[in-house]
C-alpha cells in the first residue's frame, strides 16, 4: 500500500498506525455524484438575474444612461429610405456659450437604419482627430474603423456591416477635444435602432405543375348502379370505394377498376370506416354491424333502441337514436349525449373524428360537441348540412347565396357559389352540379372550372387526388388536377397573423383576442402562466420583433416563434423577455391563431453581447450578435444540442458578429437546442449576462407548403424573418 | 494553485465584488467542486441541488462582504457550505450509505487483496460517518477534498491548530475502533 506523504499532517500523525489509517481514508476516491445539467444552467440564470438586480445601485450614472444594448424595434417597411434630412443637433457646451460645438447626424432617432453604412457623426468645427475617436465609444460592443472628412467623423465596423434589430449608442465621451484644445464638457450619445436583417432565404420556388389545370385526368366508371346511391366512402388509402345503393346494398369497388363486391345485400342505412381502414360499421335491420374488412367476419351490436345514425370515434362505434348519442363503453352500452327531446329532431352527420354530430331540430341545423354536451346553431332556419372539412374541424351548409364554409363555433365564415361540395384534405373544395364541376379553395380564391356536365355528390379522396361523382345511374371516379399554389406561404401568412397580434397587443389589447383561440385565451389569462396580453407598467412596450419563425407541423398548419419584447424607460432599451408563441390554422378557422404562448424571465439589457437573430437551415445554425465577439470564446461557447442532450455539428465558425455551425443533418420535426454559454464574451472582453437557450424544431423539408401542387408564384414571397412594430 | 492561478482568481473575486454580475466566472469555476462536497454529505440528488443553490446565492450576496485572506476563494466557499449542510443535518439525515458513494476500485492486484483493501476502506469511512461533526467535517475536507490544514481552519472557522486537534483525535479514535483494518500478520 502507497502512502501519500502530505507535510500538513507531518505534526498531527506522527504514528505509523495513524498515518496509514490515514492513507486508508485518501485512498477512497469519490464518484462522480449525479448531476442535472439543467439545474447548473438554470441556477446559474438565477444567479445571474439575481446579480443584475443587485448590480442595479452600483453602476455608474454614465452606464446607466449611455449602457443598456439595444435590442431593437423593427420595422420591415421596404424601401425605408435613410432619412437625411432629419438633423439633430447636440449641443455639447452649455446653451449660451460662445464656444458651441454642434454635432449632427442623419441616422440620430432613426429607426430603421440600414446595415451597410457607416455611422457619421459631424461636427461644426475642426476637431483633434486622436481625442476625439479615442472618446468615442460604441454600445453594444464593435469594433470599429475612423475615416475624417473635413469635420466629419464616419465610425465604420470592421465586420462591415451594424448589427439588425439593434439599437446603438455612440457616445462622444467628454476627453474628445476641438483642434483649439478645448475639451468638452459633457458627453452626448446618438442613438438609433438599425432595421430587420434582410431574409435568409427566398420563399421557394414552385416547380410548374405536370398537371395543365382544368383537365380532369383518370376518369373512369366505377360501377353501374341504377337504384342511385345514398352515401359514397372512400377507404383512408384511397384505393377502395363503399357506397349504398338504392335498395340498400352495401358494395365495394377498387378505384383503380374492377368488379364491385357485396358486402351486405339489402337493409343498409348508415356506413363508417375508422381511422385505420380495418372495419365498417353500418346499420342493418336495427342492429350495429361490424365487418372486419380483411377476414370478412362480422359482430354485431344488438342498441337497447333502434339505431339511426353510426360512427366512429378512437375509442370504438358511436351511434345515435331517437334520444341521444351511444358508446360502447366498460360497462356496455351508454348514452356520451343526449339528444332535444322536443320537436323533431334527425341526426344527420358524424364528423370525421367522430367528435361532432351534426342534426337538425326542425328548421334549425345544429352542431352538438359530444365532448361538451354543448351545441350550436350554423345559419338561418333552414339550412342544410352540406359536409365535413377532412380534419374534423370546419362544416358546410346551405345558404341562399350557396356554400357556406364555417368553423364548429359558426365563425370565420366562407360563402362559395351554390352546388354540391366536397372538401379535400389538400384544402381544395369541389363543386359539383347538373351543368358543371368547379374546383377552388376554401376561401373561394382560385376558382377553376374543371369541367362541363353533370357531376352530382362529388366526394374526394383522403390522398386529396383522386374523387367519385355520380352521374345517370353509373359511379365515376377521376383525378382532379392540382390545385393552384397559395397566394401566401403557412409561413408567411403566420408571420402575419403574429405581426398583427403583437402590434394590437401594444396598441389595442382588446383586439388582441381575436388572434387568440380557445387555448391561447386560457394561456394569456392564466395567473400562473406569466404572461400579460397587455404589456403595461413602467418600463413600457417599446418594441418588438421575430427572433426565430419556422412551420413545425400540417394537419393542421402549425407554426412556432420565438418573439422578442424590449421595454424602454425614458427612451432607452432597459429589459426585455422573449414569448414563444405557437399557432395552429385548422382547416375550419382558415388561418393561423395563436394556441400555446409562453414567456420567458425578463432580462435586463446590459453592455454585453445579446443574441439578434437565429437562421436555420436543415444543414447549418447561424447566430448573429449585436456584439463583435472574442473568436476563441465562441468556440467552446456556442453549441447545438439534440433531443438527448448531445452535441452535434461541426465547430463553430465565427465571422462578422455571426457564429455558424456546419455539419448538421436536423430533421423535421424534431427538438434541438442552441446554447450560447456565458463564457463567450465580446470584444470588450464582458461575458454575455447569462447563458442563453433557444429550443427549436428541425425544418420542414416542404417549407411548410402543404400543397402537392408547386405551379409558379405569382410574385415574390415577402421574407417571414423580421417584422414591423411600432 | 499556482502562483498565476492564484492571481486569476483574485482578479475575478475583485471583478465579482465590483460587479456582482461578474459572479457567474467563479460559479463556472468551482460549481463542480461545491456540488460535489454537497452530494458527498446529503447523498441525495435534490437535496443537494437545494444546498448548493443555496450557497452560491448566498455567496452573491455576500460578495461585497468577502475579504481575501490569502486563502483560495474556495475555502470561502467551503465555509458557507459547511453552515449549510450543518442547518441541513439538524433535520435530514443522509439516505444513501457511504460506500455507495466512494470508488473503491484499486488498481494494483492480485484480485484477493484487492478485495481485502476495498472493505478496509469502506469499513474506515462507514466510521468517519459515526465521528463528532466536528472531527468528521475536518477529515472529509482534508482526505475527501484534499485541502491544506489553513483552508480547512477557514472553511470551519476554526483555527489551523484546532483544525490538527480535529483530525488528529478523528484518526485515532478510526484506528482505535477499527482493530480489524490492521493487515494480518
């Protein structure tokens, strides 16, 4: 056994037996103790903010005046010219003195400054060039170049370009000097906010379409059924047809062709498929049949009263009877909702989801929610329940006018001209008639004749392509061409709706609600959730703008941003905090609103360097500071983490305020995080004031556009990276 | 600690007095360390997250206050620590055995002997468990964290004799008790 020798217990442990005990004990080397990342990253944050509130009455008068970086107030406005001719002098010297130094420059209280000028600073006399530069300093921290023409100073950063979304503060300090000698008594700061960065990446472009639209492709009869047909079902693969005829016979009969199967000859009344496509349930002769499509078997469910109606939901077959809605539940059978007991009352409808159940009262066409118990009423006496959109979430019926396309609230209405609709899971509406078949969208937009003649009970596919009509006693189907491309990109158009939601937010909180659903309602009133629709108090609302927007899923759209919020108080960017919103557009609300927001700690802007923008894209993550940054720093300080909290990415490359991480393969879909750690620090040598973390999915490969067909845009997509505020 | 260390980390503790918000370089340098001491003690992951969290807010907050004595700023913080988990014993006790904790892996064989050697060790610290707080804290901080006699009169606030007193009278109550570490003659 080794004995360490240590000369602090030479005194102490002077017998052997001791000093061997002793070894005994050094001998045993610890573990690594179990330790959550999290908790060091997160208490260091709130080592940090607590810091900041303490550093509050110990900086000096000039940092808290002249201090806080800038996080910016945008404005997207193209063509924003540098306004020139706003001039704002500073007067350096008492008002009064005969020895005035006036300084002016163009860009001072502007707020979209762009990024490729220098800053110039003038003033109205000679000045001692090496005392004035060296009293110039600039905030957030650059690295910057002078140049003097006659008395005008252009500050210029060596990156070459100022920083997006920034607000800076060049401060001639009191050591600058005129070419008299003669110091100055004061120092005075020009401050001005730079504009967005400008987009990353156009929209893509679409690839024409193989498709000429107008052509209906594939036609071809299905089956000749004389009696007629009273519904029409589509298997969710899009390769089989179900109906019922006439006399009640259910069928089958592949789209691609071939001979129609019975599988029930007479006594049919109601027909669902679930989810999978494994088993039909219908009515027969008041009883529930459930036939395993593959084996052919069938069960059936003997309802306590006679069956009107069947569906299904994910938990199983749902019916109705003359008094409410049925499930078979543990216990057997059991009524999920009642049904009005009084006037005369026919359901007519499950949705697709089997969550809604669309019946009549009379004249009046009603909506019930088997979830709630609750029901609405959709338009004027006497409209007819017309169909489902695919997901569930929007109806149509009848007005006088024609088709109206509504959500399950009766609100965000469409009106399309009259016929027979059917909605597509591509979010195309057909049209059907005697005379003609139009196809469009749900908003009405792009309408398109498809054909001339008679096209009754149109019904598309789940792959959104192929449809059946029926016409003269014989069943059709063919495929629609593709439909035409979106006037504005998911993302584009939830750029928008989150612009607008922030800027009622500052302007007119009331207004603000209307962006918001169901959901997003309960998040912005909630008293645990931190967040406030009406930003109030002092600091105040000053601005804000999209650090990061990207489309995190379809079916519905749904859309992810992280925004950012900065407070002023007394025009000077003192706080900010960042919300992460995200947005859904079901095919019932027809656009984006906002489900889920959180908030993150509110942070005080200091002299270090804050995050700006982030861009990615499936192969690389760049990170744009506001600061020139310590290139050593960045290497060890800038990371991008996956789902399990491993590093991934080549390493990081700075240049021009911008670090950029090649290297990676992120998939849709999938969480990443992007770390910037408080050891990278800016030119000034200052860490960043807390480590800063950005969770965010891997992009889309589609760019969120949804839709199969890609035929030509027809004008520039506007960029979805920064936004106006005001 | 070298020399230029030891200038380094004055340099930051002067930083972190000036501008608490300076203090996130020291928690970067010695969270680890601290965490580690903590677990050692509570043996239980949230607990220890709990008295770590609270000593490094009150290390902030007392930043101000700190004065350097010549001692490394981690004896400093080994003092706060030790108030700490002493608040914390008076109603936790520790829920993991010892040995769980101490890597008793030693490298020399043959196999047997190994065997042997690693039930001593683990016998001699199941003992220091049992010592006076006093006597234990000293011997975890000088053999566990290996620290000179000074920091550890700093960390207990003590002085560097008493701290001697401590470790001598620990070690020789441990090689009374433990007659059977004695190796076979």
């Amino acid at each position: 056994m080794s004995m360490q020798h240590d000369p602090d217990l030479d005194d102490v442990l002077q017998d052997q037996e001791l000093r061997r005990v002793a070894a005994l004990l050094r001998e045993a080397r610890m573990t690594e103790p179990p330790l959550d990342d999290a908790f060091r990253s997160a208490l260091r944050r709130q080592l940090m903010n607590q810091a900041w509130g303490m550093s509050g009455g110990g900086v000096p008068w000039w940092r808290k005046v002249f201090g806080p970086t800038g996080m910016v107030w945008a404005t997207a406005t193209v063509g924003v010219i540098l306004i020139g001719v706003v001039v704002v002098l500073t007067n350096i010297n008492q008002p009064g003195s005969s020895d005035q130094v006036v300084v002016t420059s163009p860009i001072s209280n502007q707020s979209a400054v762009r990024l490729q000028q220098p800053i110039q600073v003038t003033f109205n006399q000679p000045m001692d060039h090496p005392s004035t530069e060296a009293a110039v300093q600039i905030a957030p921290a650059t690295t910057v170049a002078f140049s003097w023409h006659e008395n005008t100073l252009s500050v210029t950063p060596t990156a070459g370009n100022l920083a997006p979304n920034t607000q800076y503060q060049v401060t001639i300090g009191p050591g600058a000097k005129t070419a008299a000698g003669q110091s100055l008594t004061a120092p005075k700061t020009i401050t001005f906010v730079t504009q967005p960065p400008p987009s990353p990446s156009p929209s893509p472009t679409p690839i024409a379409s193989p498709t000429p639209r107008g052509v209906l492709t594939n036609q071809h009869l299905l089956a000749s059924i004389p009696d007629g047909i009273t519904a029409v079902l589509w298997s969710p693969d899009s390769s089989t047809v179900y109906y019922i005829t006439g006399k009640g016979a259910l069928e089958s009969v592949p789209q691609g062709g071939g001979s129609a199967t019975i599988l029930a000859a007479d006594g049919v009344s109601s027909l669902a498929i679930d989810a999978a496509g494994d088993q039909l349930a219908y009515i027969r002769k008041g009883n529930i049949v459930i036939l395993a499509i593959t084996a052919g078997t069938t069960i059936e469910v003997v309802p306590t009263s006679a069956p009107v109606l069947v569906g299904w939901t994910t938990g199983g077959v749902e019916w109705t009877t003359a008094d409410g809605v049925y499930a078979i539940g543990p216990g057997g059978q059991g009524k999920i909702a009642p049904l009005p007991a009084t006037g005369t009352v026919t359901a007519i409808s499950f949705a697709p989801d089997g969550a809604h159940l669309a019946y009549t009262q009379d004249q009046s066409l009603d909506v019930l929610d088997l979830g709630t118990g609750k029901t609405i009423v959709l338009g004027l006496s006497g409209a007819r329940f017309l169909g489902w959109s695919p997901d569930g979430t929007g109806i149509m019926y009848s007005s006088a006018q024609g088709v109206v396309l509504a959500d399950l609230g009766g609100r965000n209405t469409t009106s399309l001209p009259a016929g027979e609709p059917s909605w597509s899971t591509q979010d195309e509406v057909l049209l059907g008639s005697d005379v003609n078949l139009f196809e469009m969208r749900p908003d009405a937009s792009g309408q398109t004749k498809l054909a001339e003649g008679t096209y009754h009970l149109p019904e598309w596919a789940p792959n959104g392509v192929a449809f059946t009509y029926f016409r003269g006693g014989e069943l059709f189907t063919a495929s629609a061409p593709a439909p035409a491309p979106p006037l504005t990109s998911p993302l584009d158009a939830a750029s928008s709706v989150v612009n607008t939601f922030m800027k009622a937010r500052k302007d007119n909180p009331d207004r603000a609600n209307a962006y918001l659903d169901d959901n997003g309602r309960k998040a912005y009133s909630s008293a645990t959730s931190g967040l406030n629709l009406q930003v109030t108090g002092d600091p105040s609302f000053s601005r804000y703008y999209l650090l990061t927007g990207e489309i995190t899923g379809s079916h519905p759209d749904t859309a992810q941003f992280v925004v950012r919020i900065v407070l002023e108080h007394n025009n000077i960017d003192v706080k900010t905090f960042e919300e992460t919103l995200t947005l859904v557009r079901t095919q019932g609300s027809q656009q984006f609103l906002v489900d889920q927001a959180t908030a993150g700690p509110v942070l005080s802007l200091g002299t270090t360097a804050e995050v700006v923008s982030v861009d990615f894209t499936a192969t690389s993550v760049k990170v744009t500071f506001d600061s020139d940054l310590k290139p050593e720093t960045v290497t060890a300080g800038v990371i991008i983490l996956d789902s399990k909290g491993k590093q991934i990415g080549n390493a990081p490359v700075y240049s021009k305020r911008t670090v950029t991480i090649d290297g990676l393969d992120l998939k849709a879909g999938k969480g990443y995080k992007l770390v910037v750690l408080s050891t990278v620090q800016d030119v000034s040598g200052n860490n960043i004031a807390a480590e800063y973390d950005l969770a965010f999915s891997g992009p889309s490969d589609t760019h969120g556009d949804r839709h199969r067909d890609t035929s030509p845009s027809p004008s520039p997509q506007p960029s979805p990276s920064a936004s106006p505020s005001s | 600690m070298s020399d230029l260390q030891r200038d380094d980390e004055r340099e930051l503790v002067e930083r972190a007095k000036r501008d608490p918000r300076q203090f996130g370089a020291l928690y970067d340098r010695h969270f680890q360390q601290i965490y580690r001491f903590v677990y050692s003690r509570v043996r239980e992951q949230t607990a220890a997250e709990d008295v770590t969290s609270e000593i490094f807010m009150k290390a902030l907050k007392a930043m101000p206050r700190y004065q350097d004595t010549g001692r490394p700023f981690a004896a400093w913080l080994y003092q706060i620590s030790v108030n700490a988990i002493a608040d914390r014993y008076r109603t936790l006790r520790p829920s993991s055995p010892l040995e769980d904790f101490h890597n008793l892996s030693i490298a020399e064989p043959p196999l047997e002997e190994q065997a042997a050697h690693r039930d001593e060790i683990r016998r001699i610290w199941a003992l220091v468990e049992a010592l006076p707080v006093q006597q234990k804290t000293a011997l975890v901080l000088k053999f566990q964290e290996d620290m000179k006699i000074e920091d550890i009169a700093v960390a207990m606030g003590k002085t560097a004799g008493a701290v001697k007193l401590l470790i001598h009278r620990g070690v020789s109550r441990l090689r009374d008790e433990a007659d059977s570490l004695r190796p076979a003659e």
